[in-house]
C-alpha cells in the first residue's frame, strides 16, 4: 500500500493554530463522555418510569408508555437529532424560539443529550416492562395485600428485582449510548467523530486518525461494559439473574 505512515501527527501542531492534533481528540472525547453520559442518565431515568407505566394496570398511562416507544424508537437517530435541532424550535412560541436559536447557552449539546436520552429511553422503557412482565403476579398482589400502595410496590417490591434481570441488556444499551453520540457531529457537537473528520482533512493523515478513534470509541464502550458488569455483580440475588461471561 502507497501510504506514508505518519504516528507522530498526534504531537504536530494543526495548521491554523497553537494546537496539537492530539488537543483535538482529547476535546472531542470529552464531549462524546459529556453528551453520552448525560444521554444515559436522561435516558435510565425516563426509560425506568416508561417501562413501570406499560405495566401498570391503567389503560391510559399503558398507552402513554406506548405511544413514547413507538415514537421514539422507530424514527431513525439521526432523522430526530435534525428534527430537534432545526424543526421543533419552529414550532415554539416566538420568544423561545428565538432564544432556543439565538441565545440558548451550549445548544448542541443540549439537544443532543436531549435526543439520544430520548432514543434510547424508549428501548429501556422495552426492557423494563419485559423485567417486570417476567416477575410472578403475587409479587405485586401480595405487596398490596400487606398494605402498599401501587407506586409504593413499584418502588420497593418490583422494580428493584426486575432491574436486576435486565442488568444483560442495559449494559448493551449503556455501550450503545456511547456509539450513538457520534451522531451528534451532524449537528455540530464537538465531539470524537467531528474532531476525527475535521483532523482527517487538515492533516491528511486519515488512516492514523480513524484508528485512533477506534480505540478510542471502544475504550469507551469496554469501560461501560466492565462497569455494568461490576453493578450487576453487586446486585445479583442467587437464583433471581442468570449469571453471565
């Protein structure tokens, strides 16, 4: 292969400033840690309460949970990131329109963490009601019967079993959040896949760059991955999760 391998232009200044190549991935994968951990919190949050709704034995909170998946996880990530930014802050009321446009502090990132938190609440929300559909039925019957309210047997009886079974998939879904953020480069987030593009094309060094990102994106998703592996061993009740490699 005709390539001139060049490893040392992490270290070599770009050509329209002070900064190192190097300077310019460290900054993007501190924006992808940002956006991909504020996403999570976001998405764990609203995917729990979600997934709880879908369950409960309320028509209508039933179909508000499955109106909330169904919206947002069958439209593509990318398709709702430019819905989000350009669309919705048009059918605003005119002054936050405008300030959402104009004035509104850390746009990109907001409404990236926004987006990926949504997108990836609903596939919680997925995960949580089936958590919670494979607990026997006296679990909540005896919890009422001894004098809990419905929330309150969510809260102390159900949820906290079912999201131990469900530990397997939300790691899957934890090292998701962290690839997914590379979506946000198309709204004009900082982070790893825009800073690799934009050294890609000053430096013309794009085999070294895309590697380096690589490892990077998979440093990211391995540390989740043996994070989510330590809170499920934490957590395992004998006999209540199966265990896993």
């Amino acid at each position: 292969m005709n390539y001139h391998w060049n490893w040392g232009i992490f270290l070599e200044q770009v050509k329209s400033g002070d900064e190192t190549y190097l300077d310019w991935l460290i900054t993007g994968l501190g924006w992808t840690l940002a956006v991909s951990l504020t996403a999570w919190l976001l998405a764990l949050s609203i995917g729990i309460a979600v997934g709880a709704l879908r369950t409960t034995p309320s028509r209508l909170l039933v179909g508000l949970g499955n109106a909330w998946v169904e919206l947002f996880r069958n439209i593509p990530l990318l398709v709702q990131m430019f819905l989000w930014f350009f669309v919705v802050p048009e059918f605003l009321p005119r002054d936050w329109s405008l300030w959402v446009k104009q004035e509104m502090p850390a746009k990109e990132f907001v409404t990236a963490a926004l987006c990926l938190g949504f997108f990836t609440s609903a596939r919680i929300a997925e995960q949580v009601r089936a958590g919670v559909g494979s607990l026997p039925r006296g679990q909540r019957d005896a919890s009422l019967a001894l004098g809990f309210t419905l929330p309150q047997s969510y809260r102390y009886v159900i949820l906290p079993q079912a999201l131990r079974i469900v530990i397997p998939p939300l790691t899957s879904e934890f090292m998701n959040v962290f690839k997914n953020s590379s979506v946000a480069f198309a709204i004009g987030v900082l982070e790893l896949t825009f800073q690799a593009r934009q050294m890609q094309e000053d430096s013309e060094q794009g085999i070294e760059t895309y590697l380096a990102v690589t490892l990077l994106y998979f440093i990211c998703a391995f540390s989740a991955n043996r994070g989510m592996a330590w809170i499920e061993a934490r957590t395992r009740v004998p006999g209540l999760i199966a265990r896993t490699s």
